[in-house]
C-alpha cells in the first residue's frame, strides 16, 4: 500500500512539472511572437519613414535649389545696379570737368595761309562749333584761347593742367608742297598719357573721316609737339584739311563742311568718354 502511494505521488509530481515546463514554453512562445510582432511593426515604420524622407527629399532639393536662384538673382541684380550707379556716377563726373578745345594758333600768328584763307580763323571756326556741340549734349568745354587772341602754346597746355582738364584736343589746319595732297591726320604726343591719347587721337580721326568722307592719312604720336606733350590729360592734335589743296580749302571755308569736322570731332570725344555710345 505504501509503494501504491508513493507511486501515484511520483505520478502526481511528474504532471506538475510537465505541467509547469508546458506553462513555462507557453510563455516563452508568447513572448517570442510579441517580440517578432513589434520588431516586425518596427521594421515596418522605419521603411514608411524612408519613403516618406525619399518622397520629401525632391522637394526639400527643389526648395533648396529655388532659394539658391532667388538669391543668385539678387546677387545678381544688385551688382548691377552698383555697375549702373558707378557707371552714373564716373560719367557725371567727367562731364563735370572741363574739355579744352585749343584753336590753333591765332592773333600775330597766323598758322599757314593760302589765297588770303588764314589757318588761324578756320581753326577758330571750326574750335567754336566743337565747344557748342558739347556743352548741347551735357559737357563743360572751354576754349584754350578766346577771339583772336595769341596763347603761347606753354600757356594752353599749363590753362588744362591747372583746371584738371578731362581732354585736350587742337585743331589746326596742314599744308604741303604738293598740291593735290588732302586729307585728315592727328597726332598724339608721348607724355605719360600717351596710351590714352592715342586712343582718344584714333576716334576722333575715325568719326571725324566717317562724318566728312576726306581722306584718312596719318594717326602717329610726336614727342615735339608742345600742346599735347606738356598737357597732363589724354591729348590730340587734329590736322583737319591741307589749305595747300584748292578743293579742300574751299571746303573748309563753308560752315556746313566745318560743321561736319566739329561732328566728327564731337562724336570721337563721346566714344572715348563712353565706348558704349558708339554700340
């Protein structure tokens, strides 16, 4: 009876523990699906949030790239306006300084003379309509001699210095032994300004060629000439017609034909001042 017992006790004793160890995988099962369930959910959110950052990405790139153009653009615009305002602002100012225009010889000097035709006087002529073509557009020139009066060339040139003149331009008149020889020459010297008078010398001879359809001859610098040696600013001087050259003399002796010569003259001044004005 005893061992009777004793073995439904052990009976007893071995459900319990089956029992137990079944309660114990039951357990461990659960939480092994719950933990496959939440990193399954985890897995699942992360991907959702990639694509959404992978949609959004584009936009956010687009946004980026817009405001960069926007900026870019306003950069833009800005320098711009800076280069118009400082463009403005060197233009008000040349046309603030003075413009000497120097009519060649004049009073006891006569300059070259043909058939009673005086250098001095077509240079007189022709220096007045240059002035009065100039101060129409906005510039302030002034004559380097008033009238018929004699300025001894050093004068001229000392005149310019002393009120920082923006140019100097001389007109006077050539002549040769040849006759048929005519044409417009200019001269630049080989002051420290040379380079920037030889350009202001090769406009001025283009337009004023350009506006009297005369022959071109020479554009070359001379270190002798006072006038445009011992001026500080860019300098030229303009042989505008050979009073040698019966043609050309008549010419020079009709206002619409010096007119035209002050035209050209005037055009190659504003194309040096402002090359865009030549576009």
């Amino acid at each position: 009876m005893y061992k009777r017992a004793r073995r439904r006790y052990r009976a007893r004793g071995r459900d319990e523990r089956r029992k137990k160890a079944l309660r114990t995988a039951v357990w461990i099962l659960m939480i092994v699906c719950i933990m496959t369930v939440c990193m399954v959910m985890a897995m699942k959110t992360k991907a959702s949030q990639a694509v959404a950052a992978e949609a959004k990405a584009p936009e956010t790139v687009l946004a980026g790239r817009k405001e960069s153009v926007i900026i870019a653009a306003r950069d833009t615009a800005s320098k711009l306006l800076r280069v118009g305002e400082a463009s403005k602002a060197r233009l008000e100012e040349e046309a603030a300084r003075v413009i000497v225009i120097d009519a060649g010889h004049g009073g006891m000097d006569g300059g070259c003379v043909f058939d009673g035709v005086l250098e001095k006087d077509i240079n007189r002529q022709i220096a007045g309509e240059v002035v009065r073509k100039l101060r129409d557009r906005g510039y302030k020139a002034e004559l380097a001699r008033q009238g018929d009066d004699y300025v001894e060339k050093i004068d001229r040139a000392a005149y310019a210095n002393r009120n920082n003149a923006l140019l100097y331009v001389s007109i006077h008149q050539n002549s040769c032994e040849y006759a048929e020889v005519s044409g417009i020459e200019t001269w630049y010297g080989a002051n420290r300004a040379s380079a920037e008078s030889r350009r202001l010398a090769a406009l001025i001879q283009q337009e004023t060629v350009d506006s009297t359809g005369a022959v071109s001859r020479e554009l070359a610098s001379d270190s002798e000439l006072c006038v445009i040696n011992k001026s500080h600013m860019p300098a030229c001087l303009i042989e505008t017609g050979f009073l040698s050259n019966k043609d050309e003399r008549e010419k020079l002796c009709t206002p619409a034909y010096r007119e035209r010569i002050a035209e050209g003259i005037v055009r190659g001044i504003e194309r040096y001042l402002d090359p865009d004005a030549g576009a």
